[in-house]
C-alpha cells in the first residue's frame, strides 16, 4: 500500500491546482476610476503628455495587450513529450488448476512514443511566430491610435479656435447692437434695425453654445481614446503645415514600410509558412516503442517491440492543403491591401492639393477682403453712407468667411491625416511631438 501511494504521488509531481479568481465587477470599477482620477491630475497640454496618457490607458490598447501577453504565455511553455504509457492485463488461467500451477497471469505494456518529424520542434516555432505576431498587432494598434490622437488633438484645437471666434463675433455683434441703438437715438436709424440687429446677436449667442458643443465632442473623443476624463484636455498648438506635399513615390515607399495593416499581414504570412511547415511535418508517422512484461504458469516474460504507421493513405492531405491555402489567402490579401493603400494614398493626396489651393485663396484673398470690406462699411455706416441692413448684410458675411476660413484650414489638417494613415506614418510635426517618430518606424517602433 504504501509503495502504491509513493507511486501516485509521483505521478501527481508538478500537476497544477485550480485557484478560482471570480470577477469582481465593483472592485474593478473603484479601481479603474481611482486610475482616471490619478491620471487627471493635471490639464493635458500638450500631445507628448496625451500620448503617454494613451499608451497607458487605451481600452484598445489594454485589449491588443493581453491578447499579446496570453499568446506569449502558451508560447513560453514549450510542447511537452508524449507521455508514456502503461497497461496492465490480469489473466484467469484455466488451465493452471489442473497442472498444479498458478492460476493468474499477468500482462503489463509500457509504451513511448518518439516523434521522428521534428514535429514537437515546429510546434515550439508556430507558437512563437503567434507571439511575434500578436506583438506586432500591439505595435499596429499603438500606430493607429497615435495617428488617430494626433488628428483629434487637431480637432481640439480647432473647435477651440472656431469658439474663439464666434466668441469674437459675439462681441462684434453686440457693440454694433450697441451703435444702432446709439443710432436710433440719434434718429438715424429705426427700431426695426435695432430688431434685427437684435435677431443677430441671439443667432452669435446659438452659435457660441454650438461651438462650446464642439469642444465639448472633442474633448470626448480623446477621453475615450486615452482612457482618462474629458476635461483634462486643453488645446494644445497646432502643426505647421508643411510648403510642399511629398512625392507620390516617396509616400508609396513609406507605405510599404510602414502602414500597420500590411505590418499585420506581414506577420500573418509568417504564421502561415510556419504552419505549413508543421502541417507538412505531420504527414510523417512517429515511432512506437513498447516495452512487454508478462507471467503466466510462474514463469516471467519480457520483450520489447515496435511499431510505426506506414502513411499509404493518411499523409495529412487535407492539412497540407489547408495551410498551402492559407498560405496562398495571405499573399492575396497583402497584394489586395496594397491596392487599397495605394488607391488611398493617391485619393488623398489628390484631396490635399485642392484642400491647400482654397486655403490659399481663403487666407490670401477671401479673409483679407472680408475685413476689409467690413471696415469700410463700419466707416460709412457711422457717416450715413450706408443704411444698417447694408451693413448687416455685410457682418454676416464675414462672420461666415471666417468661420469657413478656419473650416478649410480643418480640412487641409485632415486631408494630412488621411494621407498619414494612408502610410502609416506621421508626416505633419507638432511642436510637442513625443520623440522622432520617423526613427521609432525604421526600429520597429510603434509611434
């Protein structure tokens, strides 16, 4: 009995035991929010600070993460070796009673298993490969968030330009509010251009509250992309827009090198030839040993034998196939994805050039003569010149030139977003950028 015990402890050697860990749902609650509160110490200012904020706490980020990190554990644990074997045969032996013998036999097999393809080898290769892969998914991820922060920081910073400005409107609004009714009582102008003037001044204040929503969306946006609260975020300086726009081909080379999701498939084609390989290896039989004991009548016997599968039919065709298509899928998928990409880049490339045209003509022309023309009418509005549905006429003009002119600078900002996620990598660079994310790209890096 107590040999019998010492044996199944034995057996029993490094199994593992199961510890319950049953989700708490209000503990992680407090302690995320303690998290947020720890993280909105302070005002984000600049991007450098909002992308360590991201990298911390993205929902997304968390996710790519321990997805990584459980591929990593199976792949840390190398495949184990078969195990071997034992059976046990007891035997009544007819026979026995009547010679005088023992009556029972015995009959016991210990059998192993020896993998002869390399299969257990390239097991550990496909393993690892998955790991590699699932940490090129987080630094894809980590690409495309901090491309993404990048245009919602813009956006901030415009919506607090935009609010800026209707503020300025709002002012403009209200002193000429406060001259037509100096005006009226000079008896030069009626109560129904007060009226209208009026009218105007709620129409600036509407617009000032729309604007705040902005912000106030913006904000959002970049709460929910860096996992802390929305009222951190100020706006922080805008890029300056490069002179020039890149080359067609040189935007093609970048793409290559750094778009996230042709990162993605480059490491899944790499899976595939490792699965390929293993599937491959799998059409080989293994070798089977077993060691024979057996005891019949008193007299002991021993032997050992062999025994291998003879692949006449089995040769693992359907795996075989499978992995050549899988193989063969990924290689179609990243010439696919290359298509997109360049479709992309050359939509928005082309989107950018006329995006910067009317800018320039905005900035150059179109805002200069608005000013201009509402100066002149302020001028001659106050010597009698013109009447105050002329020059009102005129102050909603300029109000919307201005708003457009700060609309088209948005738009030149995000046709440079998409020509960066196009590529996959940034192009415009602030003046609070977080390293040389150019340098982090050629090693590897994911901003």
């Amino acid at each position: 009995m107590k040999r019998k015990t010492l044996v199944g402890l034995w057996l029993l050697l490094g199994c593992q035991t199961y510890t319950p860990q049953p989700l708490d749902p209000e503990e992680i609650l407090k302690t995320i929010e303690a998290e947020r509160r720890t993280a909105a110490q302070e005002d984000v200012l600049s991007l450098a600070r909002a992308t360590q904020l991201m990298l911390q706490h993205s929902p997304r980020l968390r996710d790519t993460r321990a997805a990584h990190s459980a591929t990593q554990a199976f792949a840390d644990v190398p495949t184990p070796l078969p195990n071997p074997s034992v059976e046990v045969f007891p035997g009544f032996l007819d026979a026995g009673s009547l010679l005088g013998a023992e009556r029972y036999g015995l009959d016991a097999v210990l059998g192993w298993t020896v993998l002869l393809s390399g299969r257990r080898r390239f097991t550990d290769d496909v393993n690892a490969i998955r790991a590699e892969a699932a940490w090129i998914e987080v630094a894809a991820v980590e690409r495309e968030e901090y491309l993404a922060l990048r245009g919602e920081i813009i956006t901030l910073a415009s919506a607090v330009l935009g609010l800026e400005a209707r503020r300025d409107l709002q002012a403009t609004v209200e002193k000429s509010l406060d001259f037509m009714k100096r005006l009226v009582e000079a008896a030069q102008a009626t109560a129904l251009d007060v009226r209208e003037f009026e009218l105007e001044s709620y129409q600036a204040d509407a617009d000032v509250v729309e604007a705040e929503e902005w912000v106030a969306e913006s904000r959002s946006q970049l709460a929910i992309r860096t996992g802390v609260p929305a009222d951190v975020f100020r706006a922080s300086p805008l890029p300056l827009l490069p002179a020039e726009v890149p080359a067609l081909e040189q935007v093609h080379d970048l793409m290559i090198r750094d778009n996230p999701e042709l990162a993605r498939l480059r490491a899944e084609y790499a899976v595939a030839e490792k699965e390929l390989r293993l599937e491959v290896a799998k059409q080989y039989p293994d070798l089977d040993i077993r060691g024979l004991f057996g005891r019949e009548e008193g007299v002991n016997t021993y032997g050992i034998g062999f025994g291998i599968e003879i692949p006449v039919f089995d040769r693992n065709q359907p795996g075989i196939a499978a992995a050549h298509a899988q193989r063969d899928r990924v290689r179609t998928q990243f010439g696919s994805q290359v298509i997109r990409g360049l479709a992309e880049i050359g939509a928005a490339r082309r989107r950018l050039m006329v995006r910067r045209r009317r800018l320039a003509i905005m900035h150059e022309k179109v805002g200069p003569t608005a000013e201009q023309t509402l100066e002149l009418a302020r001028r001659t509005l106050a010597s009698g010149a013109v009447d105050a549905l002329r020059f009102l006429t005129v102050l909603r003009e300029q109000k919307r030139i201005r708003i457009e002119l700060l609309q088209a600078e948005l738009e030149v900002f995000r046709a440079w977003g998409d020509l960066e996620a196009a590529c996959g990598l940034p192009l415009l660079r602030f003046p609070d950028e977080p390293g040389a994310p150019e340098e982090d790209a050629k090693e590897g890096g994911a901003r």
